[in-house]
C-alpha cells in the first residue's frame, strides 16, 4: 500500500512530461502555419536541392 502511495505523490517526472507537450504543441502550430504559404514551398524545395546535392554531389553546381 505504500508502494501506491508513493506512485501517487510522485510528481518527478511531471515538469518533463509538460515541456514535452508544449514542445510538440509549439512546433504543430508552426508547421500548420508554414505549410501552406509561399515560405513553406521555398524551404521545401530548397529541401529538395539540399537532399539532391548530398545524394549526388557531381550533379549539383553551386549556381542552382
């Protein structure tokens, strides 16, 4: 009985589990902002450019 005591008291871990939630929170509301606005297609296509160059650097110049 103690044992379950103690786990109900407990509150360790909470501060963590709530900066984790405001985290997640924080960067949705971001990427639902960003997703569909002229910034949000330039950083994906320079996204795009970015993984071409890493996967075949010969292809890629430093003018594109």
């Amino acid at each position: 009985m103690n044992v379950f005591k103690k786990l109900v008291d407990e509150e360790h871990g909470q501060g963590l589990a709530e900066y984790t939630l405001i985290v997640f929170l924080v960067a949705l509301v971001f990427w639902v902002a960003m997703k569909e606005t002229s910034v949000g297609t330039a950083l994906s296509s320079n996204w795009s450019k970015i993984v071409d160059c890493v996967s075949t650097p010969f292809s890629c110049s430093s003018a594109s």
